[in-house]
C-alpha cells in the first residue's frame, strides 16, 4: 500500500483489547504523528471485574482518559482536526461531532444492531419511534458514514431509515490472532469452554442443560464456564440440581492471555448468545487458537465468520437438540474436528486479521476522501454492508 498522508483520530469510551488490535495496525501504517486513539472515560469497575487492562501508558498514539479539561478540550481538538475521525460506542452530544458534520469532513460511526430485542417488542414502545427519529435524524449527513458491526447491524439501520444508500461499510471486532495454526488433536470425549458475562442473554443455561445430556452420552470431557455476573448464583445452583457438577467447572475471571490459553486448552467453544450480542470477540479468537467455534446464528459475529461446517457450526436460538447433535457429531469425527479448525484459522487470518481490516479502512478512507478509488471488497472488512 503507498504511504497515506491524511490523518486519522478514533474515539472510544474506554481501552478494550478488541478494539486495540485494530488501532495498533492503523498507527503502523500511518505512523503515530497521523493516527491517535482518543479515550474518554477510564475503565469502568465492571470491566476491570473480567480482568480487562488498561491502556498501555507507552505508545505515542494513545490519548489517556482526560482528568482536566485542558485535557478534554486537547481531544476535542484533535478529533475535530484529524481528516478522519472514528467514533466508538459513543453518543453524539460529543462537542467535535457536530462541528466535523458542519465542516463536512469524514466521519465514521462505529455501531453493533439497533434491534436487540423482537422488531414486535420495540415497536410497541414509543420510546422506540421517539429514538428511532432521533437516530435517523442524525445520520443524514452525506459525509456521515457507518461502521455495522456484525452480521444484522446494517440492516437494521436500514429498517429505522438511518444513513443513506452507500454509507454503510461492514466492520468487526478485532482480535489479536496467533500466528501459528492449530495442531491436530481430534478426540472422542471433548472439552467446552465458554467466558465472559454472566447474564441471561447470554445464554449459558442452555450450555448445563447440554451438558447432561453430553456427559451421559460419554463425550463431555469437561464443560469450563469462566467469567461473574449477576447469573452466576443461579448458574451454580441449576448445575447443582441438574447433577452436572462432575463435569461443569466455574472459573473466576482471568486475564485476555489466560482466556486464549484456556482456549488452547479445550475443543469446543460455545457461544448461545441471543441477538443481544452486537459481536462476541471471543469468537474470532476462539477460531484462531483452534476451539471449534459452535455458535448461536442470532449472535452478531457467528453469520460473519461461519461458514456452517467449514469454519464453524450455527444451531437455532436456544436449541439444545441441534447443539446437542453437531458436539455428536464432532466427537464422532476427530478429522472433522482438525478440518474444521484448520479452515477457521485460515479464514480469520485471511479476512478478520486487525492488519487486513486496518489496509482495508484506510483504502477505503482514501477513496472516500478522494484520494483514489473508493475499494469494493466482496465480503469481509469494508465491503458494502
């Protein structure tokens, strides 16, 4: 790629992992002087609760959480400079938001679906249609452009009539990847992992009830459940009652390198996560360290990097039969299970690598900026969403 000359400033709320990946491979490609990542707000305990770390106080084109408003205006300023601006899960009373719109400079709004819950439930709301006006309101702007995070991001924006045909560019999630593919271990009995959250949309009930079944077949190894949460009383006392304790392990949170490490550890990992979940960054990374990635299709990311029995499997909202029976069939087939972890890992690196959805933005913001043509990527990162 030749050398870029325009700048770019990304906001967002706090420091994340997920979105560090994909900052990092900006700044090396356009160089500290021309990329910063501005933080708004510091961790916040929940977070630091699922052992997430804060920012690195070493790279040059980090801009720390403001503890002054000398400090907040620096970061209004840059954003308000920079050629390009991202931002985050951020709302749009942000001061440099409106003074970018009203200079008619690139800005891209970064968002996971609108709709979590049934289309049916939120029109029922008037709060909905109020929002749903105010939202659409805001995207008007023709150099306002969307980042659509997950498979069902875009088309949500479409159904409540935000930004306009051509303004809508798919985007992910980015984890760190391992360089190194998986090696072949398929096996009989197999071990399940989940982490994260412990709240009911996420559906780990469903994964004890699975786990009965598996273990009374012979095929569940061990099911390790690591994460906290205000699910987590009810989990352990539905395990108990089920009679599951023998295989189903509660972990406490651990770091992002101990979650890959777990994950380099076990076969499977399971991701019931309803349409709430915008993405899920556990299961890129997931796919990169060689657990089979089995995943709810509702969930953001599943329809994204799942090709059904290629790099994945997809089963039905809530349906434990269909889970029951792929984990069935996984342990029937150990060069199943080296197949599919060996095309997972070459797909995410192919197309959800933070290096090639990095190239990918920035050939995008230079032709939108006119500096060449605007790139038409077929699927992945920066493809028409």
């Amino acid at each position: 790629m030749k050398e870029s000359t325009f700048t770019i400033a990304y906001a967002t709320v706090f420091w994340n992992h997920y979105q560090a990946a994909i900052c990092r491979e900006i700044a090396n490609l356009l160089g500290p002087d021309r990329f910063k990542m501005c933080i708004i707000e510091p961790l916040e305990e929940e977070r630091r609760a699922l052992k997430w770390e804060s920012a690195p106080p070493t790279r040059e084109w980090i801009i720390p959480p403001p503890e002054n408003q000398d400090e907040r205006n620096r970061i209004s300023q840059i954003m308000c400079d920079s050629d390009v601006a991202v931002m985050g899960s951020l709302g749009v009373e942000q001061s440099w938001y409106d003074i970018r719109l009203r200079n008619s400079k690139l800005t891209f709004r970064g968002g996971e679906r609108s709709l979590k819950i049934p289309v049916w439930r939120s029109l029922l709301n008037p709060r909905f249609w109020v929002w749903g006006w105010k939202y659409r309101s805001s995207t008007r702007h023709h150099t306002l452009h969307h980042l659509a995070i997950g498979a069902y991001a875009a088309r949500d924006a479409r159904f409540i009539g935000a930004y306009a045909s051509g303004r809508q560019w798919t985007w992910a999630y980015f984890a760190e990847l391992s360089s190194e593919p998986p090696k072949p271990r398929g096996k009989h009995r197999l071990r399940i992992l989940w982490v994260g959250r412990l709240v009911d949309w996420k559906r780990v009930d469903m994964l004890l009830v699975a786990s009965k079944r598996l273990r009374d077949k012979g095929i569940l190894e061990q099911l390790d459940i690591v994460g906290t949460g205000p699910e987590l009383p009810s989990l352990r006392q539905h395990a108990a009652a089920s009679g599951v304790n023998d295989v189903c392990r509660f972990h406490d949170p651990v770091s992002p390198d101990e979650v890959l490490a777990h994950m380099r550890r076990s076969d499977v990992y399971a991701f019931p996560s309803t349409r709430a979940e915008g993405w899920g960054v556990v299961a890129n990374e997931a796919m990169s360290e060689g657990c089979i990635l089995v995943a709810n299709r509702q969930a953001g990311a599943a329809q994204m990097l799942i090709r059904n029995g290629e790099t994945g499997f997809m089963h039905d909202n809530g349906n434990v039969n269909q889970f029951v029976r792929i984990i069935e069939s996984l342990a029937a087939d150990p060069a199943l299970q080296d197949r599919i972890r060996a095309n997972a890992w070459a797909y995410v690196q192919r197309l959800w690598h933070p290096r090639i959805g990095a190239q990918r933005f920035v050939a995008l913001c230079e032709g939108l900026l006119g500096v060449g043509a605007v790139p038409r990527y077929p699927d992945g990162p920066c493809s028409p969403a």
